[in-house]
C-alpha cells in the first residue's frame, strides 16, 4: 500500500560515485527511496549490479531497472561502435571545451521523464539526480537552468500539475559539489564506494581501466577527499 | 548523408488520426520526416501497424520503432490489466472533469524526450507532436502551458543548448483544432484514414469496438467533417 502522507522520493541511481552519495542524501533527509537504473545498451553493463549492491546498502526500498532503447538512437560512444577515449592525465578533459564523445544525447531528459512517471505513479514528491556542475564533464543536461527547466516542465506534465496536490522537485544535492566533496559527503553519510563503479570501459571481472574520463574524475576525486581509492584499476 | 542545412523534423506518430494529420501538416511545410513510434506494451499493438502504413503512406523518409518500458511503471488502463471503460454516449465522456484511466503518467514526456534525443542526432529543428487541447481527454500533457515548458527545456538539454546553434521547437499544428477541423485538414493534404486506428480495445483483426472513449471521439469527428468515416466497428 502506498499512502501519500509519506514522504518518498524517486533517485537515479547509475551505480556511480555521484548517484550513490546521492541516494545516501536522500535517506538521510527522511526519505523513503524508490531507486531507478536504466540499461540503455552501455557498454558497461556492469554498473547496473553496482546500482544493485548499492540500493540495498543504502537501504532502499525498491530497486527498479528500466530498459531504455538508446542504441535506436545512436549519436556517442557509450551505446554505439565509438572508441572510448582514454587520456594520460586528468589536464586533458579538463582544459577541453568540447562535448566529450561519451556525452548520450537528451540522456537526462529520457531518465529524468521516466522517473517523472514512476514518481507520479508512486506519489513521490521529488526526483533526486547527481547531477553536478563542477566535474560535470561538459554535458549540457547537468547545468541547474537545465534542471530548473525541467522541474517546470515536470509540474505541469501530470495528473498533480492539473490539481495541483503535489509540486514536484528535482533535487540535486550535489550540484556545486566537487568530486572530493562529494566523497567526503557520502562517506559521512556511511556510502561504500567500493560497490559503486565509475569506468566507462571495465574489464570483464569489473575492474576499471583507469585512463577514461570517468576514471579520472574518480581518481582524482579520492585524492582531493584523501580518502583512500577502494577502486581496482587495471593501470 | 545528413546534412544540417535540409529542413528536418521529428514526427511522433502514433497510428490513429492526429498524428496522421500532424505528419502531412508537416511534410505540406516542407519537411523532411524522420517519424518515430512507440511500442510500450500498449494493449493495441495494431496500431504500430497503422503507423507503419501511414509512416509510408505519407512519405516519411524514416519510421523508427521504440520500445518503452511503461508497464515497469504501471498506472495505466492502457498498459495494465485495468477495464477499457466503455459508453454508450460521447456526453459520457464529455461532461468529466477527471482525467480518464486510459491516461497514462508522463507518457508524451517520455515521447517527447526519445523525439528530443532523435532531433539531436538527426540535426532536426523541430518536433511534432498531434496534441490537442480541444478534444483532449483531460490529460495533462496535452496542455499548450506543458508544450511550451518541455520547448525551454528541451532548448537548454543539447549540444545545441550549449552552442546555441539550433532553436529546436516543438510545433502543435493541431493544438486548436476539433477533432472535426482535425480531419478536414487531413483530407485537404491527402491523409488515407482508413490506414489509421484509434480504438483502445480493437479485436484481433484490427476492427473498432466502436465504444471506447477514442473511438467516441473518431466517430464524432467524422460526423463534424462530413466525412465518410472508413472505419470498420464491431458496433
């Protein structure tokens, strides 16, 4: 049964750094949390056990995996034949004004609109996302007048924007956060990073590659929290 | 070849009477069409076939078919075990302010988000969607407000967004129109209803239960025309 006196809200969940610490601010803000991963045709299938393992260390309450058909939709290089670039130093994503290859178009918008429906269905008054404007490795769909554009949009897309009961929110705690910020946050709030997985182009038995955008971030991101990095990178 | 400076659009096309309309109203501007469908568990698959048939019909120059996960997210008549409700009279079904059962949470947001991402890809600089206000069934994201909110969002979503190279919009050409206007159009651009279907609950050999709140609307739309309605119903 779900009574809407309840205060629940639907998290994004990738199995990354930035949706697990993420979810832990949900819980720790009182809310009971229906986590929603998406298998969109990524390479790297195995962040959805890392989405898994982290719903129920977070304690979760449901755990949801949408199958969401990007690959008809081609145009980057996590669901298509693209290589995955791999760098020799965090400098070279970070003085490089360009959308990176790995950037999937309008990504945010189909799984922000898919948990809009989930959180209309479930009567949640709010949709958490990681999304983050510092390391936010260029993508359009992660600038807060993005986010705010779609809350609006959000709250007149339902049955609540017609009655007005609830006014839903799109949360984004992590939003002026830096890597190292946010893993200090999430280890406060008790998150295990060693179940989250960051790379775009693991190895078979999940270890990391450690040279793709996404590793650097991760690596870079431990040691501005200097927390030690449980991540096993294969170089 | 796609090339960026060819007149492109997004057309999603559903099978039934509006998108029909909406894709000639389209192609009468001058656009290229790329339309898109959606199979999303709906109880009447045919209608994908009626897409199909008047994707070529009417010469879109691609049909692409994607599958949605709806029933994951449940909520609806149309993608759940609920009863189609019938009637025996359109006041039935216009004398109500609630929103019907047969709405189904979020669904033209996930639409239009897969059209965004299509639009993107494709260096298309509009979507077209059928909504209408007028003979709309009391759903939420048929509203000329919703439209306009999902446009700003969906400006600020892409490579685009960023670079403001393109202004992509999202065009209503049905938005004040009865369902009667609706089809007058159509049959001036050429539209072949009999390729299309509306019913909620067609038998198996694609037939019209006749008593279905769209099928209401059907009738009485050609009834407004004065058109020859070319449909088959069971009653």
């Amino acid at each position: 049964m779900i009574h809407q006196s309840e205060k629940k809200a639907v998290v994004l969940l990738s199995g990354g750094i930035d949706s697990a610490t993420t979810l832990a601010v949900a819980k720790s803000q009182g809310y009971r949390v229906l986590a929603v991963s998406f298998n969109y045709g990524q390479r790297h299938l195995l962040e959805l056990d890392a989405a898994a393992k982290t719903a129920r260390d977070l304690e979760a309450e449901n755990h949801i995996v949408i199958h969401v058909d990007l690959k008809k939709i081609g145009g980057s290089a996590l669901t298509g034949s693209m290589d995955i670039p791999k760098h020799d130093r965090v400098d070279d994503i970070e003085n490089s004004d360009d959308i990176p290859v790995t950037y999937v178009p309008a990504r945010n918008t189909i799984f922000l609109s898919y948990g809009l429906a989930l959180a209309e269905v479930h009567c949640c008054e709010a949709i958490f996302i990681g999304v983050t404007a510092v390391d936010y490795s260029g993508y359009p769909d992660c600038r807060m007048e993005y986010i705010t554009a779609f809350e609006k949009m959000a709250q007149l897309a339902t049955r609540a924007g017609v009655s007005d009961k609830i006014h839903l929110k799109i949360k984004t705690p992590l939003i002026h956060l830096s890597k190292g910020e946010i893993i200090q946050k999430g280890v406060s709030l008790g998150v295990n990073y060693a179940l989250t997985l960051s790379c775009y182009d693991p190895d078979p038995k999940g270890r990391s590659c450690g040279r793709c955008d996404s590793c650097l971030h991760r690596r870079k991101g431990f040691a501005q929290a200097k927390v030690a990095d449980p991540t096993i990178y294969i170089e």
